[in-house]
C-alpha cells in the first residue's frame, strides 16, 4: 500500500492504538493535520496551549498506563510543550511528542518558526528523533513507543520536517510488528542470587520499613506490593508519586514520607534497620541530608534503572529489573521458606510505630468542625473532599500547599488515582490533566484540587473543558498567596513576603467559570463547606469551580528542618520542633 507521509505518521499512531492526540495546529504541522481530518480512528484533542497539550497526555497516561502523545508545531508550538515534556521525564511519564519542523532544506537557516526541538529537549527525554525519510516514519514511531514504554519510562521526541509529511509524494507504509534496538536493553528478570540476598535480609530485619515509589506504580506491581506485605507484615510509606500502590487505609500505612510526610513514617525510616526500596529515587526530598540518612539501615533497593540505584544513598542489595518481576521473585521466594517468616518480633516495631502515630500523627478528624469563629483549614476541606467523594476519585493537583494537603488527608486506596507533578514540580499542571484523566475515564469522578496561584497557569483549559464536555470537579484552596513560598518566608525570611500577594487582583473565579459555561461556588465558612463540596459532587454534567477561601496563615507540617537535618529533625507546628 503506497501512502503519503503525513498519513504514514497518523496510521502509525493508530496501529500502536492511540486514541487521543493533545495538540494545538501549526504552519509546520498542517498536512499532519490533515491526515488527522481524514481518518476516524483517533480523536485529536485541541488545548489552549501547548503546556496544557503534554500535561492533557501526562494526566492520560499516569491514569491509564497508556503513554500520551502530543503534537506540536515548530518554533513557539515545540518550546511551549518543554515544561511538560519535563515534568514527565522527572517523573517517567511515558509520553511520545510530535513536533512539526520547518522544511528540511531550511533547518539552519533561522527560517520563521524554527528552533531547534532535538537540542532543545535533549536533556529532557529518554530519545529523540528527526525523521529525514518518508520511508523511515513507521519504524521511528514503533521505536519511539516502545523506548517511552519499557524499562524506565519517559518521553520521546520525534522532530518531523513538514516536507516529510508532503501529501502529494506516496510511499510503501508496512508497519512493523516489532521494535530491534541493539543497544537498548533495559533488565526484564532480576537475578536470582540478588532475589534470594534479599530475602535473606528480610527474614532477619526487625525494624523493617517498605517505601515504595512511582516506579512500583508504573510496573503495575501494587498486588505483588500488597502480596509482599501480606506475607511479611513490614510497615510501608510512600514517595509522593506512590500514594496509592499500598492502600492509604491499610493497618500498616505510614503515611508519606520526606518533606512534608508524617512523624511516624519519617522516625520509622530513621530508626529502620532494614529498608525496602522499591521502584523509588532516594531524592532530596525524601532523604533531606544524606549522610544522616537512616543510619542504621540496611538497604535493598528494587529498579529497572541502574543509574538510580546507589546514586544518593548507597544500596547494600541491588535487584534489577522490572519492579513487578522482582517483587514475584521475592514473593515466590519467601512462600518457598514461610517457615522461617516470624512476624511475632516485629510486634515491638509495630508498637513502637504507634506510639509515634499517636504522638504526633495527623488530625483526621478536622472536618467534623463546623464552627465558623475561625476561618476554613486547608486540611478539613480536603478532608471533606475525600469524605464527600468516598474516596474514590481519581485526584489531580497542581503545586504547593494544598498539593501536601491533598498528599496528607485524601487516602488514596488504589494505584494510579493520585496524579501530580512530582519531581519537577509544575504548577499549571492540575486541570489540564484532570482533562487528560478524565478523557480516559468518561464515568469515574476526576476532582482537581489546586490553588488560586496555579490554576491560573493553565486557566484557559476551562476553555477546552467546555468544548469536549468534561465534567471535572474543580477546588480552588485559595490562601489569597502562593502559599508555600510564603510559608518558607515565614520559616526562613523572619516573614518578609516578597513578591508573593496578589489579592487585590484576583479574579472572580464563579465569575470566570460561568463565563466559560461552567458552574461556579464560592465557599467562605466551614458551616458551607460539607454542603457546597456535596452539591458540586452531584453535578455530573458540568464541570463545577469550587472557590474555597482558607485561613491564609495556615503552614503544611511536618516540615523537614533543612538544611543539615535527617529524617527525625522536624518542624511539627509554628516554633514546635522534635
């Protein structure tokens, strides 16, 4: 079948599946969207920008498993898209990114709209693409899924100059059925003699902690984590990005750890003889400083990335391979000697860990005030939003304190329901997401939960919302500031607020959100909060803005005490330290 290069690049997309396409069009893309015009197998989604286009894909694919893919035009269209190509890398996010290029006999020649994807995006992506044949399309885009689907996901660039997608010269297409990459390789089966150290250091720990990360979520591992669990009856925490692979309500959740993780999960880290690392970094917001790290700690450290493991803190038992493998090989392996599991002597550990819960855990009960003599928590109106939606929505959020909020009080039971920008830290992220989540997931509930600071980063996606009809549930916990950096002023600047306030040029938000056909509420007392979080919920067919106006002075504890602290130095509250 002879076919031209823009539909060789669609057909493509097809073959592998995809079934949505984020993207915004440009002089240098116009005869890809053309072909897209032509077929009706794939829907093309139209965002408002091009940072909202890869977001739409991150959302999609952290939901789904899935990768998103994005596509761009050149110049502005591509460096606009840089954000959230990095917020996937940080976060291996699989993601594969089209980029329209000027025509090839320009590239170099600084013609209109050129810039120069490929170096642009080098350091934020795990491979990238120029396509220089007609004939070289199927192939790279075969190659492209499958480096941003195996080993350690993350984003894929393909760069294609708009000569290449000429629709008046045709072409064999035979798409292939597999991807050879000589030199890409990522481990699939760990060895087993790392498999069998392991469970030696198992059987024998007695102050043992699990902490899993995003890693064991992209490998689809939960069931073999909770399996692990069962059988060893250790305690887990979770990196940010791994809230929801172990169940937020389980008897033996820590909570999250790092930063702004609870006391119980960041003393039991420090305090551990063994840790079982799984499918997470060590970053410095876990670790804080690494040379007091866990000092006493034995540690296993489970990856598919071998440049991740010992890189900050060192590893005594390395397991490679796909996080899901590993963790059956551990299973099978320890089914194989239960009788040496003894779950009696970590009763002493498990007490211990109580104690600590109950000593400083968190408040989860703040959501039954209804007094209006102080003004809203932060914390009870995400409670009330876990309470209201029982726990079952799929929740994205953008950055800064009603991000930790979130992190902290909605308890997340199932894997791949807590979407958010982890490493880099994106704010705009939320709502373009939820987009991408609830694309995926027409039926489910898909709640944003953002701040009155970033949401007006991508804002113009209430647009694309009402286009495509998505009824998503935003919360806005408006502190008037960007919250966070005013609490780090409060923290470490003696309260200077530099630069932070802006609440005599907020917008109405209600206001806005009708403007774009939305529905909008406005909450400014705790008596309002249970009945406007519950009426938002039972509006199915309209995205609904939910303005919810905190206590501006409120602060995200635990803190960490950086620089120079470990895991057990904590701020619990304002002048209350460990």
């Amino acid at each position: 079948m002879k076919i031209a290069g823009n539909d060789i690049l669609i057909q493509s997309l097809i073959n592998e599946g995809v079934e949505y396409i984020f993207g915004y069009p440009g002089g240098a893309a116009l005869h890809i969207y053309d072909a897209i015009f032509n077929q009706k197998e794939m829907q093309h989604i139209l965002v408002r920008h091009e940072q909202g286009a890869t977001h739409a894909a991150d959302g999609y694919a952290r939901a789904t498993g899935k990768p998103g893919v994005v596509l761009v035009t050149s110049g502005p269209g591509a460096t606009n898209a840089i954000t959230g190509i990095a917020t996937a890398f940080m976060d291996s996010i699989p993601m594969v990114v089209i980029s329209g290029q000027v025509q090839s006999h320009l590239i170099g020649t600084d013609a209109f709209q050129e810039t120069d994807m490929i170096g642009v995006s080098r350091p934020i992506v795990k491979h990238s693409f120029t396509v220089d044949k007609q004939e070289n399309i199927a192939q790279i885009v075969k190659e492209a899924f499958h480096i941003a689907t195996s080993g350690r996901q993350g984003p894929v660039v393909i760069d294609v100059p708009k000569d290449i997608t000429n629709p008046d010269e045709l072409f064999d297409f035979n798409y292939p059925d597999k991807a050879n990459i000589r030199s890409y390789n990522p481990p699939i089966k760990p060895e087993n003699h790392q498999v069998s150290r392991a469970v030696d250091a198992i059987l024998t720990a007695e102050r043992p902690v699990i902490y899993a990360g995003g890693g064991t979520i992209s490998s689809n591992a939960s069931n073999e984590l909770r399996e692990l669990n069962e059988l060893i009856d250790f305690p887990v925490t979770n990196t940010l990005m791994g809230l929801g692979v172990y169940p937020g309500t389980g008897k033996r959740f820590l909570g999250m750890l790092g930063m702004h993780g609870t006391y119980q999960a960041n003393m039991a880290m420090h305090n551990a003889d063994l840790i079982i690392a799984v499918g997470a970094r060590f970053d410095d917001r876990i670790t804080n400083t690494p040379e007091k790290f866990a000092p006493k700690a034995k540690v296993i450290h489970f990856d598919v990335d071998h440049s991740s493991v010992s890189k900050i803190i060192e590893a005594d038992i390395a397991v490679f391979g796909q996080v899901k493998d590993s963790l059956q090989a551990i299973n099978n392996h320890l089914r194989s000697r239960k009788d040496e599991i003894n779950k009696e002597k970590l009763s002493p550990w498990h007490q211990q860990i109580s104690e600590w819960r109950e000593k400083h855990g968190l408040d989860h009960q703040l959501y039954k005030n209804n007094s209006d003599v102080h003004p809203i928590l932060p914390q009870a109106a995400v409670q009330h939003i876990y309470q209201e939606s029982e726990g079952k929505a799929f929740v994205t959020s953008d950055v800064g304190q009603h991000q930790m909020f979130a992190a902290q009080y909605y308890h997340f039971d199932e894997p791949r329901k807590w979407i958010n920008s982890g490493g880099l830290g994106t704010m705009g992220f939320g709502l373009p997401s939820a987009m991408g989540v609830k694309l995926a997931y027409p039926e489910e509930e898909v709640i944003c939960i953002t701040g009155e600071g970033s949401i007006q980063m991508c804002i113009q996606e209430l647009s694309t919302c009402s286009q495509y009809k998505l009824p998503i549930k935003i919360f806005s916990i408006n502190n008037l500031a960007l919250g966070m950096v005013k609490q780090w002023q409060d923290m470490n600047y003696e309260g200077r607020h530099s630069s932070i306030s802006y609440e005599d040029s907020l917008p109405d938000f209600v206001g806005l959100a009708e403007s774009y056909g939305h529905v909008g509420i406005k909450i400014t007392k705790n008596s309002e909060l249970r009945e406007g979080i519950a009426k938002a919920l039972a509006i199915k067919d309209k995205l609904v803005f939910v303005d919810i106006y905190v206590d501006p002075n409120e602060h995200v504890y635990p803190m960490l005490v950086a620089p120079n602290g470990s895991l057990k130095d904590m701020w619990l509250g304002k002048g209350e330290k460990t």
